[in-house]
C-alpha cells in the first residue's frame, strides 16, 4: 500500500481518519465511504425472518465467524449463549455463519442447547440476514461492517487483532461515533459477551442508538462517488 500511495494519482478512503495516517499527499486522498454491492437490499422484516423459517416478532442475532471461520469468535458466542438461563434461551434466534471449519461443532451445540437457529458454513444472500437481525456479532472487516451500517444493524465487534490491526482501526472509529460496541479479543469471555448481550436486548433505546449511529456511517453514494473520481482520472 505504501509504494501504492507514491504512485497513485487518488487514494480513495473509507473514514476522514484515515487521510492523517497515510504517507501520502493529503490533496491525493478523497474520502468516498466503502461501496457496498448494488444487488443488496433491505427485506420487510418478517419476510426476511421467513426465509429462515424465524419468527418475526423475536430478538434475532446474526454472529458472522467469516467465510474461512474465525472459530475463538465461534466458540465464544457459542459458549456465552450456553451461560444463559433457560428464559433468555427461549427468547432468541441465532443466524451464524461459521465458515467450513466451525459447522458441524456449533450445528452441535445449537442443537445441544435447543435454541431457533439456522447455522451456514456459508450464505449467498446475506442481505436476508441484515434484514432479519436485532443485533450483529462479528469481526470488523470493512466490507462487513459498512454493509451492517447501511441495513442499520447494531454491532458488537470483535476486531481481527492481526494484520497490522486494521480491524482494530476499523472498529475504534466505529464505536467512537456510536455506531457499534468495541471488544477487543484480548478482552472477550463469554461471560462478558452474554452480559453485552443480555444488557442491548433489556436496553432498547441504546440498540435504537447504536442503529442510528451505524445508519451514519453508511454512505448511500460511496460508489457514485468512487465512479466519478475514476472518470475524473481518465477523463
């Protein structure tokens, strides 16, 4: 990236924070937001718990492990969710998208606990799944939590704590605008996990918050905008 930021005439950026942290001309940064794929769309929200065979009226969360799994993110949730009462049991639905590695063992645990859950190593339609969930679970890469924001999905991240701590960044700039809860995995138990949840699930103006606050960080014309600078250069 930094040999990248000498030869490229436009860097575009996702976050205004960002721009200070480049080696770069701060005249060749313009930040656009992070596209988000045009064919996604929000579903009237019991049409999307249908799809999952949910009902529409219960607290659904969406734990997303990653394509590959992130299986301490996995076995977590998994074991938070555990540490619950029967009641609080009994009032959720879990979407969790495992990735290959994870499935069998969390398809084993959900169906151990008894808890509503549809488990995928995998999902196509991902956009069903914002638009059924109360809440998200899930590490802090920039595709996923942009596309987050733009349903309005409120987030608990747990940051990738590798790759030069990218998801960390990411995740910081996120929580400092309201717009999602930080835990480092350094942090995270399953007991302080089932304590966030159980706390935004009996708090629901500070979910309606942290929705608003995702909704803001979602940029509608982060791809027109990223568009017209291309054309700009090859115009």
């Amino acid at each position: 990236n930094r040999l990248f930021f000498r030869l490229a005439d436009r860097i575009a950026v996702s976050f205004e924070e960002t721009i200070g942290l480049l080696s770069a001309d701060p005249k060749k940064v313009v930040v656009t937001g992070n596209p988000i794929r045009p064919d996604m769309s929000r579903r009237e929200r019991s049409a999307a718990a249908a799809v999952f065979g949910f009902k529409a009226d219960k607290f659904t969360i969406l734990v997303i492990g990653g394509s590959q799994g992130a299986h301490f993110l996995n076995e977590t949730f998994v074991k938070a969710i555990s540490n619950c009462d029967k009641g609080m049991i009994s009032a959720l639905q879990v979407i969790h998208i495992t990735g290959i590695k994870d499935y069998d063992w969390v398809e084993g645990e959900y169906g151990r606990l008894g808890i509503s859950h549809r488990a995928f190593s995998f999902i196509d339609r991902i956009d069903d799944a914002y638009s059924a969930s109360d809440l998200a679970v899930t590490r802090a890469g920039s595709s996923a939590i942009f596309e987050l924001a733009s349903f309005g999905v409120p987030m608990i991240l747990v940051p990738y704590p590798y790759a030069r701590g990218h998801q960390i960044a990411n995740a910081e700039v996120f929580s400092d605008r309201g717009a999602a809860i930080k835990i480092e995995e350094k942090d995270l138990s399953a007991d302080r996990l089932k304590v966030t949840i159980a706390g935004l699930i009996n708090d629901r103006a500070r979910l309606k918050g942290l929705s608003d606050g995702a909704r803001r960080m979602s940029n509608a014309a982060a791809s027109e905008t990223l568009a017209k600078e291309v054309l700009k250069l090859a115009g």
